[in-house]
C-alpha cells in the first residue's frame, strides 16, 4: 500500500475542522518560505457520549492520532527539487473501568524524509527515508485472557528513478533496503510461553515498464528482486507481476492482472478467537519457508449508457507455505507455528448510476475460502460467503444533500463451544514447595470455524446542510447510524456466556468548517 498525503496550501493559511458526539478533527495548513506545512489531529471522546445510549454500561474504545508535513522547494539550493518531512503518531486504547476486565494497547509512530527530483530530460527520482515503530500489548488482569506483548521497529530506505516518454510510455526501476526489530512474548491458552525476538534486513530491487502509447490497450509488466530476505529462505527470490487493459469496444474495457508475492513479516491470528482486537506482527520463523501468494484476476468493465456502469471481476488466488498457529504447543519448546495452504476465489460484482443529482452505486461479492493443515481444511475467520452495499446520494440543492448506506454481509465461521472442564494450572511447576495451584474452568471446543454467526446488515443514514458565510464555509449534518436497530452480533464471551452486540441505533450530529 501506498499512502501519499497532501501538501499544505503554499498561498494561504486554512483551517478544516469538524466535530460529532463521537470525535473531534482538524486539520491546519498554509505557506512558509518556499514550502508549506499541514498539521492535523483526530481525537474520540465517545465514552462519555456512547453510555448515555447503553444504560451508563461502559464503552471502552480511546484513541488518538496526528500528523505532520512539511514541504520545502528552492531553486537556489536544488533546482527543481522538492523536500518533505512528515511524521504520524497514534495511540489506541480498550480500557474498561472494571479492573478486573482486560485491557487492549497499541500505539503506532512514524518520522519519514523524501526528496523529489525533476530533470531536464523526462525523468525524475524519488528518495526516501522513513523510521516507524509499533507497540502492542493484552493486559489481562483477572480476565481468563493470557498476556501478550509486541514491539516492532522499522527502519526503510528507498530510491526509484523514473521516466515519461512523450508515446506516454513509463519506465521505472528502485531499490529498497528495509531492517526490522521485532519483539514478541505470550503465554497460550495451554499455558506454553512464547518468547521471540529477530532482527533482520531485507534488500530488494525491482523494475517495471508501462506500455501506454495506445488508446485501447495498456500493460504494465515488472518483477521485485529479493537479494536477501528477512528470513532463512526469503532471498534470492523474483516476485513477477503483470496487468493489462484493453478496450475491446468504446463501452467495453477488459482487464486482468497476475502476480507472485511474498509476505516475510506475519501476523498472529488464532483461529479459535471469535473476535480479535489485536493481532502482533513479527518475522516468519527461519523453520518456515516464505508465505507465497499467487493472483489471478481478470474483469469487464462495461459502459451500458451515459451516467450507468457496470462491472464484473473475478479472482483467483493460491497461498502456500502459510505461517498457521499451532494448536498443539503444549511446551515452551514446541514450535510456535506449523505451515499450511490456502486458497480463495470468487466474483465481484458492481453497478453505479450517476447523473446529477442523484448517485447510486451498488456492489456483491461472491467469494470463498478456505485453509489446509495436516491434510484437513477448513474455512478461515475472514470467509464470508455473501457481502454487498448500496449507496444513495441526493442533492436537492440549495446546499441540501442526503443519503443513505446499506451494507450486509453473511455470517462469519467461528469455533463452537461444546462444553467445559475444571483444568489445573500449578502456581510453580518448577517450586520444590508444596503447591496447590487452582482449578480454573476450560472451554473445550468443537470442530475449527464450523459455526456460522449471524448475518450481518445495517442501515445509515444522513442530512446535510451546507452553507458559506464571507471566508467561511460550514457544513450542518445529522446522521442515524443502525436506522433499524439491527441487533449485529460483535462477539460472544466464552467466559460469562453474555453475547455483545455492536452499536444499536444511535443519531449523531456533526458540525464542520473550513476557512
């Protein structure tokens, strides 16, 4: 993923806020010598809010972000040349007030430099240099959760040269030189510890080439080039990508894409979690080979007439060498994870209408999943049969402008509990003193994501009014979030057997202004 945020307003100063019963924002921009700067923030306050409608029953969900750029442009230093420093930092927070329940943290911080560079021939270049840092932890308190804590520091340096040919041809090759620290510990359900630590870098080059010059047909062929890997068997490696569209008639366009990638940084994800907040990320071990995905894709896009569009995708995809986690660690000693496959597929499915001053847009998607361990295969947590929206805009004018949201999707697997045990966990196994220990319930489970939860589908709406007074513009909305009050399952707790619902109906209003 590549996320470009925009340069601050290098004429004037600005400022975009906005505010609901649920957040607060901002955004402030404007020129300084020979560049600009933008600053923004975001802020929850839902708590004190949110108990109103939930009976005073706690809502723990805080968190903060901000951000930062800054640009700088002079050609007595560099001709054509452009600098930025840009930064971010979030913290997030699942904190009940209850101190026996479990706390979730997390926080995310980001410094970066980037240099731009035109030159006289249509070429330019891109240097850049970033440093970010990740940390996580589950802090159980009396909960029957186990600990589990991650740190991962990143430290990347890229540098790509690119070329526009006036046929509108692109060529482009970089490399990238990524280190990465990454920090792990917990104590499984079984009672095994964990505790991983790995630093390693990764150098990669890759080229690619953009065939445009036509009209009606595109391609865009490339390969990344993995001289050494994070882990044991991730080098020496090629990851080959190519898409492709060509117009087949003027209202309808085919398109297709296949490609090879390797993922060497994993997350955690235990299957047997119906609901999980928090998932750490570390380096897949050197006894796994490198999880490898290949994609197939291939799609129309077809024109029925002006204002209505109509497209149909289909995927395929293959994934080998997953890094699964392995039920069956009942020693510290044991692997902390096993290898396994995958596969998913399916179709997508969309229809926009846009003619002002009404705007719909609609969308399906038909998909399957599934995962393989030890020659048994089952449906992953993320398979979900059936998943569509539709959206409605309508502008009445007058700065009046309404619409409305429906999502649904079809129920996700989840593990079904079939029972309980008293299981005995010793205080100090290794202790040559008598020790008791405790007998503490256990959930015993059914077979792996064979429970299907509830469907789910939820109706917003909102209204918004805009208005501009001198320098000021303002927007005056209200919205229904759940306008039928949907009762959409968000967990069960194995523990209490209380099944916790996402929000119930619940009106909002926002204010928003820009100057």
């Amino acid at each position: 993923m590549n996320v470009i945020s925009k340069d601050g307003n290098k004429n004037r100063v600005g400022f975009k806020g906005a505010a609901s019963f649920l957040t607060a924002k901002g955004l402030l921009e404007g020129p300084i010598p020979n560049g600009s700067f933008m600053i923004t923030g975001r802020k929850s306050y839902n708590n004190d809010v949110l108990k109103k409608f939930f009976n005073e029953q706690t809502v723990p969900v805080d968190f903060y972000d901000y951000s930062f750029k800054l640009n700088y442009s002079s050609a007595e230093i560099f001709e054509n040349a452009k600098f930025s420093i840009f930064g971010f930092s979030s913290d997030d927070n699942v904190d009940y007030e209850d101190p026996a329940r479990e706390q979730f943290t997390w926080s995310n911080s980001l410094i970066g430099f980037e240099w731009l560079q035109i030159y006289d021939a249509p070429v330019f270049s891109r240097l850049g240099i970033s440093s970010s840092q990740f940390d996580g932890e589950v802090i159980p308190n009396l909960s029957s959760l186990k600990p589990r804590q991650n740190e991962l520091s990143d430290f990347t340096v890229s540098f790509d040269v690119n070329a526009v040919f006036q046929n509108k041809d692109e060529l482009g090759a970089g490399l990238k030189l990524k280190t990465i620290d990454t920090k792990f510990s917990q104590v499984n359900l079984l009672g095994a510890e964990t505790n991983l630590e790995k630093f390693a870098g990764n150098l990669s080059l890759y080229g690619k080439y953009k065939f445009l010059r036509f009209e009606n047909f595109g391609i865009d062929v490339g390969t990344r080039f993995n001289v050494t890997g994070l882990s044991k068997n991730g080098g020496g490696s090629f990851e080959p990508r190519i898409s492709l569209s060509y117009r087949v008639f003027p209202s309808v366009t085919f398109k297709a894409a296949w490609g090879i990638y390797k993922q060497e940084l994993i997350s955690i994800s235990d299957e047997d979690e119906i609901i999980s907040v928090f998932e750490p990320w570390l380096i897949v071990p050197d006894y796994l080979e490198t999880p490898t995905a290949i994609h197939y894709i291939g799609g129309l896009n077809i024109n029925i007439f002006t204002g209505v569009n109509f497209g149909v995708e289909g995927y395929y995809k293959i994934m080998n060498n997953l890094a699964i986690v392995n039920d069956e660690k009942y020693l510290s000693s044991d692997p902390d994870f096993i290898s396994g496959s995958g596969e998913s597929y399916g179709w997508e499915f969309s229809l926009a209408y846009g003619v002002d001053p009404l705007n719909i847009s609609t969308s399906y998607t038909l998909s399957w999943a599934y995962k393989e361990e030890d020659q048994w295969i089952y449906y992953p947590r993320y398979d979900s049969r059936h998943a569509g929206n539709i959206i409605v805009e309508y502008n009445f004018g007058g700065g009046w402008v309404a619409s409305t949201i429906w999502n649904f999707s079809s129920g996700y697997p989840f593990t079904e509990l079939i029972g309980y045990y008293d299981k005995f966990y010793p205080e100090d196994i290794g202790s040559p003193d008598y020790n008791p220990g405790e007998f503490i319930p256990y959930a015993i489970l059914g077979d792996r994501n064979l429970g299907r939860l509830p469907e789910y589908h939820r109706l917003d709406l909102s209204l918004v009014k805009r208005l501009q007074i001198s320098l000021l513009t303002m927007e005056l909305g209200v919205s229904v979030i759940n306008a039928y009050d949907r009762a959409n399952i968000f967990y069960f707790d194995r523990n209490t057997g209380e099944v916790v619902n996402m929000l119930p109906l619940l009106i909002s209003g926002t204010i928003k202004i820009e100057i």
